[in-house]
C-alpha cells in the first residue's frame, strides 16, 4: 500500500482506533471452533485457518521507518471472576499491506470523500 495512503489513513505517530488489516503474508491463524479431548483420550483439533487479516484493536503508522504497529488484545476466560488479558504485537512493514478494513465510515472524511448513500431495503437489484 502507498505510504501516503497510510498516511492519509492512520496521520504518524498516533495510535488508531480498530480495523482489520490485511497483509500479503501468512500472519494469523484462527479456529472454526474448539479443540477437544474426547474418548479415550484422543484429541480433536477444530480446523485452523491462516490468513493475512490481523484483526487489530489499535493502529499507528511510522512513516520514517515504513512500518505499521498493530496491537491485538485477547480476553481469557479464567477459572475465577478475573480475565487475563493477553497483548499481542505486530510490526509489518507497509509494503505488505493490501487492504484496511473499518467497521465504520471514519476514514472517508480523512480522504476528503462524501458519506456513501444509504442502503436501502429492496431498493437494490438481486443478485442472483
């Protein structure tokens, strides 16, 4: 992706808010579902999926090294009331990125772009 993109997406040196994004390299591995001990003790493993897309609660873009810091924080479930929060840190250069994903339309502003139309409910074609 063009620096200047990230630039435009992320200013320099300040931390983002949430998104998803999506690197021309094998980063994460996510399970469809859990691992298992069954009878006699064998092992079920849920199928694993690896894939690009780093899922990242904060963003920050340094320019002058031509990387892209994503943090990712995992909540897990303790036997007591406290959950161990577990951080994950990734450096990928911004080289490999291909895609930023938003869950919400913040980023149009900051490339000087309208709100998209709203969708409306059968107003579409089908696609069929």
């Amino acid at each position: 992706m063009q620096p200047g993109l990230l630039g435009k997406l992320f200013g320099s040196r300040q931390w983002s808010g949430a998104c998803t994004v999506v690197l021309d390299a094998d980063a994460t591995i996510q399970t469809s579902g859990t691992d298992a001990i069954i009878n006699a003790g064998m092992k079920v493993f849920a199928p694993r999926l690896i894939s690009g897309r780093v899922a990242a609660d904060a963003v920050c873009y340094l320019p002058d090294v031509e990387a892209l810091v994503m943090v990712q924080h995992l909540r897990i479930r303790q036997a007591g009331n406290e959950d161990q929060i577990q951080q994950t840190v990734y450096v990928a250069s911004d080289h490999h990125v291909t895609a930023i994903e938003f869950p919400d339309g913040k980023p149009l502003s900051t490339l000087g772009l309208p709100d998209p139309p709203p969708y409306i409910v059968g107003a579409g074609k089908s696609r069929g």
